[in-house]
C-alpha cells in the first residue's frame, strides 16, 4: 500500500481526534472524549506503519505541517476561533516548507 496514502489517513484521523478533544470538554463528555481515543490510536498506528518505509523526520515534518493547517481551519470554520496575519502567514511557512520536503528532498522516500 502506498505510504502516503497511509500517512494522510493518519493525519486525518489526527485532526479529527484533536477536533474530539476540543469538544470533549475536557473529557467531560463521553462520546467525543472515546473518539478522542479511537482517533489518537488510529493515526498513532498508521503513523507507525509510514515509518517502515518513510524516513521518520520527513513523516514528522508532514504529518505535523498538515495537521496544524487543518486542524487550524477546522478551529476557524466550526470553533468560529479567529485567525490573524501572523497565524495565517506562518501556516502559509508550513505548507511551503511540506512542499520543499516532497518537492525536492532526497530524504523523501518517492
């Protein structure tokens, strides 16, 4: 299977473990707070499945780049949490640098 197909699956049940726990209220109520878990174990699992074959600093830089973009999205579009220049411009330093790292890395297992 493709790596970083893998790597996006994990990412994305990152981003909605993190967006569980936002609305888990402090693990406060149940249902968020058991997909909070599920979540978090689901993309720490495939997380380690990418690293038999990604190098674990690419994996890192990608999984952390993606996952602050979206889950900074998410957190504008249903936590209604503003977003100013500086966070907009350093998200933006996020995906150029994701992107220098697949684009060009020998690191990069392609």
């Amino acid at each position: 299977m493709n790596m970083y197909l893998l790597l996006g699956l994990a990412i994305v049940f990152e981003v909605i473990a993190t967006s569980l726990l936002k609305a888990s209220e402090g693990f406060t109520r149940l249902w968020p707070s058991i997909g909070t878990v599920v979540g978090y174990a689901a993309a720490f699992y495939l997380l380690a499945l990418t690293l038999k074959s990604i190098p674990t600093g690419v994996a890192y830089a990608i999984w952390s780049g993606v996952g602050i973009v979206l889950i900074s999205v998410i957190g504008w579009v249903v936590f209604k949490q503003k977003l100013d220049a500086p966070a907009l411009l350093g998200m933006g330093l996020i995906v150029a640098g994701v992107a220098v790292i697949n684009l060009f890395s020998k690191s990069a297992a392609h």
